[in-house]
C-alpha cells in the first residue's frame, strides 16, 4: 500500500492505506481534542480564529494560531522532501523516513506532551508537534495515492462524496457506475474509520490520556511492518516460482 505507485495502484492498495492511517488520523485528533481542546489534524478552523484575533488585537494568541498552519505546512514540506531525496536511490524506500518521523514524533509527544492547556507553553508546543505529524501524514499520503487518499480532515471527502452520490442518478455505463460506487466505498470507508479512530481513542484516553498517541504510533508500526512483509513474501513467491 505505500510502495505502489501509478498504474500499479489499485483500489486494494488505496483501501488498505485509507482504513489505517484516517483511524490513526482519528486517534490524533479526539486526543487534541480532549488534551488541548484544539483540533490537531488539519487548519482550516485555526484560520478563522487567527482572524478574529488579529480583530480582537490579541496578536499573541493570534501568532499561536498562525503557527499551527505552519507546522502542518512543515510537516507536509518535510514529508514531501523526504520522499523526494530518498526516491533518487530507491523509490520503494521513499515512504519509510516519513512514516517513521511521524511514529517518533508521535511517541515523543506522548513521553513529554501536556494537558494542561493549549496556551500555556507545553500546550502550545504539544499542539504543533501534533499538526507536524499530521502535516508528514497527508502529504505522504497524498503522494502516494496521487491525491485519491485523504486522512487527515473530512471537509473534502464529504463534498466528493456528496457529489458522487448525485451522480448516481445520472451515470447509466455499467463501467462508469462501477467505478463511482467504488470511489464513494473507498470515502466512507476513510469517513468510517476516522470516526473509529475518534471513538476508540476517546475511550483510550480515559485511561492513557495523551499517551494514547502511543496507540496511533503502534498503528503505524502495524501498517509499516505489513508492508514489508508482504513485500518479502512477493519476492519469495517470484524467487521460488522461477526456480
């Protein structure tokens, strides 16, 4: 699911990526949430409350929200570079140092991230930390499914999916409805496990509280490892096949 690129991606590749990764988008946000009170996995709202404090002239709490989108956007810059470095040698590596930048910074946050509150500093630097990896998620993302996956936020996937539905009173080829049911499949299944995520790690976090984002990390491990084998089973399938 990480390796694929292209034509030889499919829906199985896609769907896989879709399901683990908005499940861990979903345990990252419910813990921003119920940690900091702020949402975590994307910026459009922190937009918004940047303008209205710059119109309430508090630009100190104004800052703090203009740094959020930035840490997303590094995130996203950082993912991207990454991948883009790592493929002038070896493409099938390229998702590897995102994902596990994304795990440590996860874990990090979860030994020396804070409760108590989004403008103190520790919350304020919590807080970025979370988007950073949430930024390295959707921009790996992204480019690997080419824009088809989004885990991060669900604002778009709810107008493409509004959209898709519309067009099944339109659409009457056989091979053109096929591929919009599977689209809308693959975006409810996106909306389905974020709010798994969500609702899961609403119940973790009565226990581990912000160490709950160990859970997320070990999410991504899971995903990482299955890859992997999988890719070693090919290989020894090939290996032994052409014997």
């Amino acid at each position: 699911m990480f390796r694929h690129k292209g034509k030889n991606r499919t829906f199985a590749h896609d769907l896989r990526l879709a399901i683990l990764l908005s499940f861990v988008a979903g345990l990252v946000n419910i813990t921003g949430v119920l940690a900091l009170k702020t949402l975590t996995t994307n910026v459009t709202g922190h937009f918004a409350f940047f303008a209205e404090e710059i119109m309430r002239h508090d630009y100190a709490t104004a800052i703090t929200f203009f740094f959020f989108t930035i840490f997303f956007l590094l995130g996203s810059f950082l993912s991207s570079l990454l991948q883009e470095l790592i493929s002038l040698k070896n493409p099938d590596w390229s998702h590897i140092f995102p994902i596990t930048l994304e795990m440590v910074i996860l874990i990090a946050i979860g030994f020396f991230g804070t409760t108590t509150g989004l403008f103190t500093l520790d919350g304020k630097l919590t807080a970025f930390f979370m988007l950073l990896s949430m930024g390295i998620q959707n921009s790996l993302v992204t480019n690997i499914s080419n824009a088809t996956v989004r885990t991060t936020h669900l604002t778009g996937l709810f107008t493409d999916l509004g959209i898709e539905l519309s067009q099944l009173f339109f659409y009457k080829k056989l091979e053109e409805v096929k591929k919009l049911k599977t689209s809308i499949f693959l975006r409810l299944s996106i909306i389905t496990f974020f709010f798994l995520g969500c609702f899961s790690g609403g119940i973790i976090y009565q226990f581990l509280e912000i160490k709950t984002l160990f859970v997320a990390a070990f999410v991504l491990l899971i995903a990482q490892w299955y890859d992997f084998l999988r890719l070693k089973f090919h290989l020894l399938k090939r290996k032994t096949f052409h014997k």
